[in-house]
C-alpha cells in the first residue's frame, strides 16, 4: 500500500526539487538570449509557423551533445575542459581560443543589447556608455560578491518570470492576433534566398555547442557546494534544456501571431528589431503592454550576459590551469578573468562600437563553424569514457547522436556553400 503523501512533505520535497535545479537553469538563461528573442520571433514574423517544426527538430538534434556536459562531468567528475585537454593539447588551445573571442565580444555586444533595453525602465536620458556601465557593474556585483550561488539564484529567478511573462504575452497575442494585410503572400523559407536566414538561426539554436562546457563548469561547482547524484543533474539539465525549446516556440508564436503579414518592415538588428517588437506589442494590444515586453526582452537579454561572463571566465580559468598543468589555480584568477573579459567588452562598447557588427558577425560564424566538431569531441568523450550505467550513451541516445552530426556537419557544408560559393 503506497504511503499518502503528508501536507507538511510537500514544501520539503519542492524545496529539495530547486536545490536540484542549477546548471541547467544557468544554461537555459544564457541559451534564451539572441537565438530566441530576434531569430525564433524573427522566424514566426516572416514565415509564420512554418520553422516551428524545423526549430524543435534542431532542439532535438543537439540534443545529446549539450546532455553529454552533464554526462561526462558526474560520471568522471572532471570537466569537458579537462576531457578536452586529455584529447590533445591542440583541441584545448583551440577551445581557449575561441572562448576568449566568444567571452569577449558576446559580452559586448549582450552589454549594448542589455543597455537599450534598459532605457526604457529609467525615467533619465544616459548615454549607452553610462547604461552599459551600470549593467557590468550589476553582473559584476553580483558575481564577485555571491559567485556560484548568486547566480545559481538569479537564473531561476530570471528564468521563472521570463517564463511566466512570455506566456501571459503569448495568451494576449492569441485573443488578438494582427490580421495579414489583403495582399500578403506568404513566403516560402524552403528556398535559396531564404537560406542564409534558416541556416545561422538553426546554427545557434538554443546555443552554440560550446555552451556545455560552461554547463559542465558550473555543474563541478555545484557539486563543492552540495551532493548531486545523476538522476538529478539529469533532471536539471532536462528542465533547462526543454524550457528553452518550449521558449523558442513561444517566441515563434509571438512573431507569427503580432508580425506575420503585417506589411511591416522589419529591423535587421537585434536591438532595433526588439524595440520594433515592443512598439508593435504596444500599438496592436495596448499602450500598457510596452512595459511587459520590455521586461521579457530585458530578462531575456541581461541572464545571457552575466551568465555568459560568469561561465565563460569559468572555462577560461580552466584552460589557463591545465595548459600550465597546474593542479590548482588561486580562486581569485577566475574573478580577474571576470574582469579582464568585462573591460574589453566594454573598450568595444566605448571605442570600437562601429566595429561591433563585424566582430560579433566574425564570432558567430567561428562558433557556427567550430559547433559540429565541439558536438564531436563530446560524443567521443562519452562513448569512449566509461561511465556508470545510467550516465552511459545507450542505443536510442547513440542513435539520436548519430543524427545530429549529421545534421550539424550537413548545415556547415550548407553554410559554406551559401557563405563563399554561392
């Protein structure tokens, strides 16, 4: 006969479910950023719901490879980092090199981003300088001074009211959907035109591959912190990892369902394209809607840049110890890389922000490039480490696998046809 379950359990066993919940929660904030405020609203704004199905199948596919952090890292308690380096040293240069880049003018580019949005929360007029300083020195506060579990509870935080608003938005949208205008012809995206759009948004949805390493860096963290067993890390990684899947189809819908067939024109940038989605929010639904959207844009924006600080200064520090073959680093190298990473972020921002575009374009096509052979080196790294039996690669995820570099490799061929020879 199963025991009832007493009153005085249940906020005991929720309690013990969110200190569960951590990595996967970090990854998820850093993952809904770019890729799904501008690239999943984009899709639903010019084509509708026809990418809905081709955006969960490219959730699906990555699948194994962002799983295999978590894999790797509980079975063996070292990081992908450290799995890397035992690979060859080339494989960790490499790695070292691109998170430097990708730390460096992610970070900047998150900090313009984070900042128009947070302009229309303050009452002054500050210049975009000013607005990026008081957004790094937030992050930085709050990563300094709380480290790990700072941002451990800011992610659920940002993730929880991202989720909560995004879907009262996507209801509202569904009671008054815009009207396509009388001579709107849908486009197709299953065309050659339509290919440099499909490509880079199912090339960073939800995030470049890199992105599990952070996880796998935070994850040893949290085991310092506290006992984590497979089952819950595994079940962490699945609650961020479906959050954001289910996040980028919410903001499919809020393109397809606010700009699809509007006759609008729509911004090429990220940051122009979300303040045209905040106006148009506010102009179809109501003038008080601004505020909602601007906070799930902000939210959106603002997890991605401290999170992407914090885990990318984390996999930076690592590198430099194991290329220097240290058995340990002093703590404090992690917060100067923190800080080195947020300077020249900002030297960007104040110096070079006409050249932004360029970098962030060059970071992104590097990343997209390197995404199928990091997704690689994870499956050898799973499927060649031994691992307990319910952390170990079976059949169906080996299957899965298979696919998806398939797929990953087959969109970079794609890639560089349409980029150099088409």
């Amino acid at each position: 006969m199963n025991k009832a379950v007493s009153p005085q359990s249940i906020p005991s066993q929720l309690q013990s479910l969110s200190r569960s919940l951590g990595p996967g929660i970090m990854a998820a904030a850093a993952a809904v950023g770019g890729s799904h405020l501008v690239a999943s609203t984009k899709a639903g704004a010019i084509y509708g719901w026809q990418l809905a199905l081709l955006i969960l199948l490219v959730n699906l596919f990555k699948y194994p490879f962002f799983r295999a952090g978590v894999q790797y890292t509980i079975g063996t308690k070292t990081s992908l980092v450290e799995g890397y380096s035992k690979l060859g040293k080339p494989y960790l240069i490499a790695f070292a090199v691109l998170s430097i880049i990708s730390a460096v003018v992610n970070t900047a580019a998150l900090l313009m981003f984070s900042a128009s949005l947070l302009a229309y929360f303050i009452p002054v007029d500050l210049s975009m300088t000013t607005l990026c300083i008081i957004i790094l020195i937030t992050c930085l506060s709050i990563l300094l001074i709380g480290h790990y579990k700072a941002l451990d509870a800011l992610s659920k935080i940002i993730m929880a009211v991202l989720t909560v608003t995004t879907l009262i938005a996507v209801a509202i949208a569904f009671s008054n959907p815009v009207q396509p205008q009388p001579d709107f012809v849908a486009p197709s995206p299953w065309t050659l035109a339509a290919i440099g759009f499909i490509v880079v948004t199912m090339g960073w949805m939800p995030a470049p591959i890199e992105i599990s390493s952070l996880t796998s860096m935070w994850l040893k963290s949290q085991c310092r912190d506290q006992n984590v067993t497979a089952k819950s890390a595994l079940f962490d990684f699945n609650v961020g990892y479906i959050s954001t899947a289910i996040l980028a189809l919410v903001f499919v819908s809020l393109g397809a369902l606010l700009m699809y067939g509007s006759g609008v024109e729509l911004q090429t940038s990220g940051v122009g394209f979300s303040h045209q989605l905040i106006g148009l929010y506010a102009s179809t639904i109501g003038e008080w809607s601004r505020y909602l959207v601007a906070v799930i844009a902000f939210f959106c924006i603002f997890g991605s840049t401290i999170t992407v600080i914090d885990g990318y200064s984390r996999v930076i520090t690592e590198s430099q110890r194991l290329l220097r073959k240290n058995q340990t680093i002093h703590p404090i190298t992690n917060q100067i890389w923190m800080v080195c990473v947020s300077s020249a972020a900002l030297c960007i921002v104040v110096f070079l922000a006409k050249a932004l575009l360029p970098m962030l374009n060059f970071a992104m096509v590097l990343a997209f490039i390197t995404t199928p052979f990091f997704a690689l080196l994870n499956f050898i790294l799973v499927t060649r480490t031994p691992l307990p039996k319910e952390l170990s690669v079976g059949p169906k995820l080996k299957a899965l696998s298979i696919v998806g570099l398939i797929y990953l490799f087959g969109f970079l061929a794609l890639f560089i046809w349409w980029k150099w020879f088409m």
